[in-house]
C-alpha cells in the first residue's frame, strides 16, 4: 500500500515536472544579461572607448579581448538577444524584474545601432539619437537663440561682438593654474558632504583626482569598480570659477562616481545583475548618467546656495574677489539657456549641412565662447556624435521627473536617489 501511494505521488510529480523544470522568467534574464556583458565587451574590443566601464569577472574580458566576434557576428547576436528579451513574459516578473527587462531591452537596442553605425549604416542625428539613447531630441533652429543672447548682451555691454565681450568678462573668473587643485578639492568635498546628507554611500567608497591634457572633454570620471574612481580634469583651456562646483558634483557626488557606487551595491552585488558590471556609453544609460549628473548640481547648491558657496570659500582660495561673484553668477545662469545650441550644431555638422568653420563659427557665437573652445566643442562633436543631447535633454529630464515629487527637498533627494539607484530608462523619467 505504501508502494503503491509512493508510485502514485512520483507519477504526480512526473506530470508537474515540466512546469517546475521551465526556467523562471527572471532566471532567463540573468542569461541574457550574462550573454549582454560578454556582447558589450567584444563590441569594445571592435570600437575603442564602447566600453566606460567594467568591473565584472576578469576572465570574462581577458576571453572578449583574445577572442572578439566580428561585428556581423555581434550584430546577429544582438538580434538574438533583442528576440530573447521580447520572448520573456513581463507578467510572470517581479516588478523590479520589469524594470531590469526594461533597460536591458534599451541597451541591446542601443548596441544594435551602434553595431549597424560600425557597419557603415548611416542615420539621421534624431534617429542615431534615439536608437542609442532611448529619446528623440527637439531640434531649435540656431535663430531660436537669438532672442537669449539678446537678453545676456544688457548683461554685458560695451563694445564689440558680444562673445567677445562675454569671453573677456569670463577671463576675470579663470582659477589660476597653481589654485586649481585647493579649489576642486574644496568643491568635491562640499558636493560630497551634500550628497551625503541625504544619501547612504558605500563604505569605502573613494577617488583620486588627476589633471589631464589633450582631451576632447573638460572632466572625466573613470569607475574603476568597488566604490572606487578616478577624476579627471582636462586642464587644456582655462578653468573658470563656476566649473569646480559644476565638475565635483557631475564627476562625483551625487554624479557620476555615487551613480555607478550605488548601481554596483544595490544591483551588481545585492541582486546578481552583472549588466550593470558594464557600462557602454553609447546607451540609454548615458541619457540617465549625464542628465542626473549635470542635475545634480542644482539639487545639491539649490537657489542660491552655488554661489554663496563659491563667494565664501572658492574665491579666496582662487585669488579672486568675492564680491563680483553675483555678477559672474548672473551671466553663468543666463547662458546656460544656450546649453542645447549644441544639439544643433550637431545635427548640422553631422549630416552635412554646415561645414566645420561655419560650425566652429556657430559655437563661437552661441556658446558665447572663444575659438579655441569652439573647437574643443566642436572635437568633442566629432568624437561623441549625438552623445551631446544627454547633458542638455538628460538633464530637463531628470529635473522634471525629480521636481515632480513636490517642492520638499528631501522628497526630491529620495527621487534623485531612486533614478541614480535602479534600472532607469528614459521612459521612466515621464513618470
């Protein structure tokens, strides 16, 4: 008798057996996202710079460095992985499943374009815009900042075009090159003490900072993995005083090194999720990291808390008189209305409708700024392509998706937290 029900339950169990033997829907994402990193790590190898940031198993970028795929191959492995993805039931997910499937379909997207870019398909600036970074960028025509810089030259008058009026008045705001180090550190610790306030960093967590020449961008952060970075500043053109705060809390707190902190506590470490062991630039994850980034700066000094900062402790230490500090920050406040001219230049540039002088010559005289940083403007231009759109668009998403949680600002802090801490898409930010 006792056979007999012993052979009966084994019988039950054979038939549920299919059903329990099935892999989870989540553990397929873990699959997926093992076969993403490896993707992402041989697309490296195809395109110097793909790969920001890495911190996962050595072994596996020790086998994507000796043994990377063609990119025929990678780009049919994308497909592959975009099919498997589709094929994942969302209603069988946990909801932070949701959101993982979410970002790792954006990110295989964006490694589709990038590959086809590699390959020689050619795309308009709003669609590679969208194909890797998940957003369709506004387009303003140039004449659209005409009526802004009107408004700036009555901060400014005198004599001669207005950039260079507004280039010399900024030439009184340079932190000398022997001051430049006392006065970056001074910032990164006041950011990094904001930051902090509303936010639980990881134990050691760290960075070094390092000056740096030759570069197509002003700061760098290089995550390094275990709460560790390194910043870089780019010291090839003069620093003005309005930069060291706006460099500390981009590069660092709650910027780049507490976003990618935090990803790797809360996701890589707490969860297992190893995409997020590698960051590929050219991604939705860029829009997220620049746009929150380049937000935080207001979040962490709101009102007028930048300046009275810079005015009591940055000045001194620049050499610079602190009692011109509201001017400068007044005509600092009024150009960055200018920041998304760049989206257009870019789509000019790229697609062959204005040439590189006539280019330079818009930056020169939109961005309100020298030749030299035109030009610096305009590498970057070339080198990073519509990467452009994810400081100026990143960060009004980011703004208005934070500032919805109402005017309190450790409700707004919570939200910055929530952004820089989970798997965010850019279609999160419209929540």
């Amino acid at each position: 008798m006792i056979l007999r029900l012993a052979a009966a339950a084994a019988a039950v169990a054979l038939l549920a057996a299919p059903a329990l033997a099935a892999p989870r829907e989540g553990a397929k994402l873990d699959r997926i996202a093992k076969d993403f990193v490896r993707l992402t790590l041989e697309a490296g190898e195809r395109e110097p710079g793909y790969v920001d940031a890495y911190y996962g198993p050595a072994d596996w970028a020790a086998a994507a460095k000796a043994r990377p795929r063609e990119v025929p191959a990678l780009r049919a492995e994308t497909d592959r992985l975009a099919a498997a993805l589709k094929a994942v039931d969302g209603k069988a997910l946990r909801p932070d499943e949701v959101r993982r499937k979410a970002f790792l379909v954006g990110q295989v997207k964006a490694a589709q374009t990038r590959l086809a870019m590699l390959a020689g398909q050619k795309f308009s600036f709003q669609d590679e815009a969208e194909g890797l970074f998940g957003v369709r960028p506004p387009i303003k025509p140039l004449g659209a900042y005409d009526p802004i810089l009107a408004e700036i030259d009555k901060l400014v008058p005198g004599q001669g075009d207005l950039a260079t009026r507004v280039t010399a008045f900024q030439a009184r705001y340079t932190i000398p090159a022997d001051r430049l180090e006392p006065v970056m550190k001074a910032a990164i610790a006041e950011c990094k003490a904001r930051t902090e306030a509303h936010i639980a960093l990881p134990k050691g967590e760290r960075f070094d900072l390092a000056f740096v020449t030759k570069k197509p961008w002003s700061g760098y952060n290089w995550y390094k993995g275990g709460a560790q970075s390194l910043i870089e500043v780019n010291t090839d053109l003069p620093t003005p005083i309005s930069r060291a705060v706006d460099l500390g809390c981009h590069e660092g707190y709650p910027g780049h090194h507490v976003l990618n902190a935090l990803l790797e506590e809360k996701l890589t470490k707490a969860k297992g999720w190893v995409e997020f062991s590698v960051y590929p630039l050219f991604s939705p994850q860029s829009l997220i990291a620049e746009g929150s980034a380049n937000y935080g700066v207001k979040l962490a000094f709101p009102g007028t808390e930048k300046v009275a900062f810079e005015r009591r402790v940055l000045y001194p230490l620049a050499g610079l008189d602190p009692a011109t500090a509201e001017t400068y920050d007044a005509l600092v406040r009024a150009t960055a209305d200018l920041a998304s001219v760049q989206n257009t230049v870019a789509d000019l540039y790229l697609s062959g409708k204005m040439d590189k002088e006539a280019a330079v010559a818009a930056l020169a005289k939109y961005a309100l700024t020298t030749r030299a940083k035109a030009e610096k403007s305009l590498s970057f231009i070339e080198t990073y392509r519509s990467y452009v759109i994810n400081y100026n668009l990143g960060q009004d998403m980011v703004r208005a998706h934070v500032e919805r949680a109402g005017p309190s600002l450790d409700a707004r802090w919570k939200r910055m937290e929530a952004v820089i801490s989970q798997p965010t898409t850019p279609a999160d930010l419209a929540r």
